[in-house]
C-alpha cells in the first residue's frame, strides 16, 4: 500500500504509514536518511561492485593477504579515540531482535551492553523494521511497557544495559522506501532513523549514540560509514567523535584489514568484534569453487580449531595495539528445559568458551539469552577483575596469512551433519518468512548467520569431489533433496499437520532447494528471502 503522507520531495514510501509509525517518519527525518543515501549510495554501489571483482579473483586463483599498499597504517603508532565512560566496561553483551518484550529483557538482563538488532535477528518485514525504531525510542526514554497476552506486565529496571544497535549491512536495501527512484540503502536508513529520533536523547542521558557494524569486507567501506558519521553529526550539529561503532569482523577479507578498519574509523571506533558464525559462512563462501578448500560437519569448526583461533587472537593484538576494545563472539546456547543434562552440557560449553576469550584477552563477549548473562559473566569476572583488559597487547602472537588461510577441519562429512544443516535451514527460513528472525532450534538460538553456514555447507559438498559421507556416499542434489523431504516430515511430526499447514513451509522449502540447488551461489539468503517478505 502506497503512503499518501506527506513526503520529502524525491522520497517515496511504498507501504503503510501509520500514526504510529509517523511519529518514526516524519518528514525531517526522511529529508535526513534521503540526504545519506543521496551522499553515499553510489560509494555503496561501488563497494558491493568491489566484493564482486573480488570474488571473481578469488576464482581465477588469487588468494588472499594484507595488503601491501596499506602495509604504513599496520606499522603505524596511531590510536584510536578514547573509549566513552559508559562503554569502559563491556564484560557481557546480549543480542536480539528489536521486538518490544525483547528490548526490555534484553537491557534489563545484567548484560553490560545490548546489541539491538536491525540484521541478523531480524526478519526485515516493514512493520519489524518501524516498530523496532520505536521501541528503541521509547527504550531509550525509559516509557517501554509491555504486556503479554496471559497478562504479564515488562517495563525496565532502574539499571539497564547500553543499548548499540546494528543497522542492517550494505548488501541490504530498504524497498519500501525510495530515494530519486532508487531503494535506499537499509544500513543508512535503519542507522539514519536511530541517530535523527534518539543521539540528542541519549547524549543528555550521559550516554551516546553507539553502534555495531556488521559484514563489511574492506576499510573502504569501514570509510564510508565513517564518512556517514560525520556527516551525520554535522547536520544534527553534534560534536564530531561522538558517533561510536564496533565493527564486527565476520568476513574473512575483513580479517586481512583489521587495522585498516580501525584506522578509517579511529575517531569513531568502538573496536572490533569476532563475528564467528558470519566468519565461517564468509569462508565457505570465498572458496566454495576451490578444490583445496572443504570443511567438516559444522559442529566441529569451533573457535578452538586453527584458523579461527587465529583469527580471534589476531583481533585482540590488532585491537590492544590501538588501544580500543577486542570482543568475543557468540554463545548461541539456550537454556535446556526439562532436561537437567542437556543444560548442564550447554553451561559447559559457554563456560568454556567465554573462560577461552577472556584468558586469550578479549574485553567482553556475546550471549543470546539472558540466562547465560550470569554464567558469562562470572567467567569473565574470575579472569578479568577490571573493566576491560586493553593493556594485554599480546605482542607474542604472530598470526600470518597462511594461519588464517589454514582451514580444517575437512572430515568427516556425517549424514546427522548434513540433516542438521537441511532441518536448521528450512526451519530457520520457515520462521524467517513469517517475520521472526531470532530462533531456538535444537537448544541453540540461529539467526541467519547459521542458517547461512547450513546452506552454504550443503552447496559445496554437492559441488566438491571430497564432498562425500563418512560412509562414502555421495553429497547430491538428489541426496539433499531425499534428507529435505525427510526432515520435513519429522518436523511435521513434532508440531502436527495442523501447525504445519498454517506455517511457511511450503516456502521455505521452495526457497531452501532453490538456493542450494542452483549453481549460481547466492551471495545472501535474505536477498532472495526478502522479496517475499511485506
């Protein structure tokens, strides 16, 4: 439906505006995220053509390694700006999607720091993307509430988290909105839309507007939102350096240019982030087409195998260096109910993995649900008594190309491997498609990066030779599709025909084939995804 409201001139809003979401959209808001797209569209443009060509070189032969024309800024003795007082201590962050029940417990879970999410943890429907600006706008006022439909009532803490959200990344556009006949840039208008409605709002609330970054691939794109920032701030007529920002470093050609990265953005710089599940899908998806390239069961690439060690203990010396913060990734574990083992085990895992991070040097870590805050945080509490650890430098880590270019494990390649990626996949895009993109499957909570990881997995053991069973078979179409049509029927199982019927599962199904399928890669499952959200 087409907005009859009245709009800037050169913007065009094709969906609902309703009162509501007016308050979100008022017109000089819209004059505001239209003169960034109008600034830096075209750079967009042009770095997406950048990943493109590069992709190209990666087939061709070329591998990957720092770059020498910026080999001054590695060596350099720069730092980045002084880190803001209510970011000093960021032992424990907490991600989820922008839903109202969600932002209240999220700020209200002990968490230091919660990372609002407009992109993986989010399904990009219109009505998600508006309604999540204005809970985080009444968040941010502290006039959130929330009653659920058996009556519960959410409403904050007296103490709450920093909330950071993370605007969707340049891959992604907003379609409902164009800009001179163009659909703009969805990281510039969830970024846009956040920083117009809220930056005074929380400067005067003795805090800032923070951000994460995600998917970025090289430091000229880490230039362009440095550049947004700055033009950002001038319009609003805020002190330049206030903007902040954690780039996650979830794509491998990022890795080479962790210093680069900070360097574009040292005045604005919040660190670095390790985004693991985005890293492992990046890997698979540069080398998918290399025939020296294969990866096991993805339960079994965890943060202790090479090259993701590597590449963690690499973000922390980068980051130290330059005297700014080194985060940790993602413990995707949930609490196991009704099942005391199950949820023993998930402790264990997550206790393990955060007493890893804070013993390597990492200033904090992530969790996806509130009953982990505790158990990270006491992790990080025994190992780093003080609010952060940036004066552990590490300068003993040598980390070259070829340890993050050391890729393993390669086998085995188990049939539960495979179900687990079919029924993670079309389960996650099931929930996708009706507009939820946080979801716990299989005691874990998936957002789109795993369900990435899962489909990616499945289109290269297809297309490699080495792509086989650990009983010898074969990884095909015609394989993929039987397991498919099998896990369907198991999850039908669980949940009833009737429950079944009324979900998205035809769709998702369509989509997960079509994607895996194809011999044209598909660069994002959310590109196609999108075009059949509302």
């Amino acid at each position: 439906m087409k907005s009859t409201a009245d709009l800037p001139q050169g913007v065009e809003v094709r969906a609902e505006i309703t009162p509501a979401f007016a308050e979100i959209l008022t017109p000089d808001a819209l004059t505001f995220v239209a003169k960034l797209q109008r600034a830096f569209g075209a750079q967009r443009a042009e770095c997406l053509r950048r990943r493109s060509d590069k992709q190209a070189a990666l087939d061709a032969g070329r591998s990957l390694d720092f770059l020498p024309e910026t080999k001054h800024i590695r060596e350099g003795d720069w730092k980045c700006a002084l880190i803001p007082d209510d970011l000093r201590d960021r032992r424990v962050e907490i991600t989820g999607p922008t839903d109202r029940k969600m932002v209240i417990n999220a700020l209200n879970s002990g968490a230091k720091v919660f990372m609002a999410d407009f992109e993986d943890a989010n399904a990009p429907k219109w009505t998600n993307m508006i309604e999540g600006q204005i809970n985080v706008r009444d968040a941010i006022r502290r006039t959130i509430r929330f009653t659920s439909p058996e009556g519960k009532e959410y409403r904050l803490k007296e103490k709450v988290a920093v909330m950071m959200p993370r605007p969707r990344g340049w891959h992604l556009a907003e379609k409902h909105v164009l800009v001179d006949g163009e659909q703009i840039s969805g990281g510039l208008f969830d970024f846009g839309l956040f920083f117009f409605h809220n930056a005074k709002e929380l400067i005067a609330r003795g805090s800032g507007p923070y951000f994460y970054l995600p998917k970025m691939e090289s430091h000229l794109e880490a230039r362009i939102w440095n550049d947004a920032f700055k033009l950002a701030q001038d319009e609003l007529g805020i002190p330049r350096g206030t903007i902040r920002a954690t780039v996650l470093i979830e794509t491998i050609p990022a890795a080479f240019e962790m210093d680069e990265i900070l360097f574009e953005l040292r005045e604005h710089s919040a660190g670095l982030n390790c985004g693991r599940w985005d890293y492992i899908f990046s890997c698979i998806k540069k080398f998918r087409n290399k025939r020296d390239f294969l990866l096991a069961d993805r339960a079994l690439i965890t943060m202790t195998t090479h090259f993701m060690h590597s590449y963690s203990l690499l973000c922390i010396k980068t980051c130290h260096r330059r005297n700014i913060f080194a985060m940790g990734g993602m413990a995707a574990q949930i609490p196991v109910k009704n099942d005391p083992k199950a949820n023993e085990e998930a402790f264990a895992k997550v206790r393990a993995d955060k007493e890893r991070e804070a013993s390597d040097g990492h200033d904090g870590t992530w969790v996806a649900h509130p009953g982990m805050v505790q158990l990270a945080t006491d992790a990080f509490d025994r190992l780093m008594p003080q609010p952060n650890q940036i004066d552990k430098k590490r300068e003993d880590v040598v980390v070259t190309a070829k340890d993050l270019l050391a890729f393993g494990p390669r086998e085995p390649i188990t049939e539960q491997g495979l179900r687990t990626n079919v029924s993670v996949g079309v389960q996650y895009l099931e929930a996708w498609l009706r507009g939820s993109g946080a979801v716990p499957i299989f005691n874990l909570m998936e957002d789109a990066a795993t369900a990435e990881i899962s489909r990616a997995q499945v289109w290269q053991w297809i297309r490699h030779p080495d792509g086989r069973l650990s009983d010898g078979r074969k990884v095909t179409k015609e394989l993929f599709r039987t397991v498919l049509d099998e896990e369907l029927d198991k999850i039908q199982a669980i949940r009833g025909p009737e429950a079944f019927a009324k979900g998205k599962f035809e769709a998702a199904r369509a989509l997960f084939d079509q994607i895996t399928t194809d011999d044209q890669f598909v660069e994002f499952l959310t590109l196609p995804g999108y075009e059949k959200l509302d």
